[in-house]
C-alpha cells in the first residue's frame, strides 16, 4: 500500500498512515500495531510472535507463538482455546467448560461439579459430585459405579450387581436371581 504519511517520533516509534486509512505502529523493540481503515480492526504482532486482533465485533483473538496455541474471546463472553495438538476447550461465561480432545473424546465440566465425557465410540461415562458414575454403552448396556458396588444391566433386563464385599447378585428377567460368594461359589439360585 501507498503510504500518505509518515511520522517519526522521539521514543523510536514510527507511524505510517496508508492511503487506504490504515495505520501502521512501529515500536522500538520489534512490535508493531495495524489499526485498519475502519479504526475498530487492530492487530498487534508482538516482538516474540506472539499476535493479538481485537476484531470490529470486539471479539480478541491472541495466539501465542511458543506454545501454538489460539485464544479467542467472544463479545458474549465465550472462550475458545485451540491447542496445536488439536484440543479445543471452551470456556462459557456461566462457568461449564466443554473439552474437545485430539481423538475427538468430549469432556464437558459443569459448574454443580458433575462431568460428563463422550467417546468417539459412542459411549457416554457421567460422574457425579459424590463420585459415583454412569456410564451407558453404545451396545444398550449401562453401568452405574457407586461406593457401596458396581452394576451392569443389559438390554435384556438382566441385572448383574457385584458388591464391595465381592459377592455377586444376577437378577434375571424371568424372575430368577443367583446370588455368588466372593469366590464365586453358588450360595442362592432361584430357578424358575
């Protein structure tokens, strides 16, 4: 571009304004600063690298040049963080964070403390504030993990419970339950 303008100034900054209406910050130590003719589009490329836009919607966008890593703000509030791994995390102003990981498992963090994570396989695990989990297959199975055992049931209804203490109770849909030991010796049946 055609520069109409030229200042120099004492402390080493120079400016140039373009006949498009840009203007063009040079600082001493490498910086310098595009303001674009509209007056509301600004980037500043950093001596290290490091860029920053402040775009006419006043979303911010800064990217650090070391650790290849993109942070974006939103007028509403919204953060967007894209690693050079391929992680996104996404910062919502009330406070939930969702995390998009490289295999493309999510993890989204909820501000009442539970957790809930999606894998590329379609399964779903959601942890509780009390540490207890529920996880649902993408084959119809769930499982719900708490302190006092652990449960699985199956699309068919059949339920199968194994205990802290190592016993193990299957309940099945036609009514019948089988009780194990923690060594796994039969110590009820109730076939039908």
């Amino acid at each position: 571009e055609e520069i109409q303008r030229e200042t120099a100034y004492p402390d080493g900054k120079v400016e140039k304004v373009l006949k498009n209406g840009c203007h063009l910050i040079f600082f001493p130590n490498g910086t310098w600063k595009k303001v674009g003719s509209d007056g509301k589009t600004i980037t500043i490329t950093f001596f290290n690298g490091d860029v920053k836009q402040v775009m006419p919607d006043q979303t911010v966008i800064y990217y650090y040049a070391d650790a290849k890593t993109t942070h974006t703000t939103y007028s509403d509030g919204l953060e967007v963080l894209q690693f050079s791994n391929g992680q996104i995390e996404k910062h919502y102003p009330d406070g939930k964070k969702e995390i998009t990981f490289p295999d493309q498992t999510i993890k989204n963090l909820f501000t009442d403390g539970q957790e809930e994570s999606i894998f590329p396989d379609g399964t779903i695990v959601r942890v509780q504030r009390d540490g207890s989990k529920t996880i649902e297959f993408n084959n119809g199975q769930r499982e719900l993990h708490t302190s006092q055992f652990k449960r699985r049931e199956y699309p068919d209804g059949t339920v199968k419970t194994v205990y802290m203490n190592g016993e193990q109770e299957t309940k099945y849909v036609s009514g019948r339950v089988r009780v194990k030991d923690k060594d796994g010796n039969v110590i009820m049946d109730t076939k039908l």
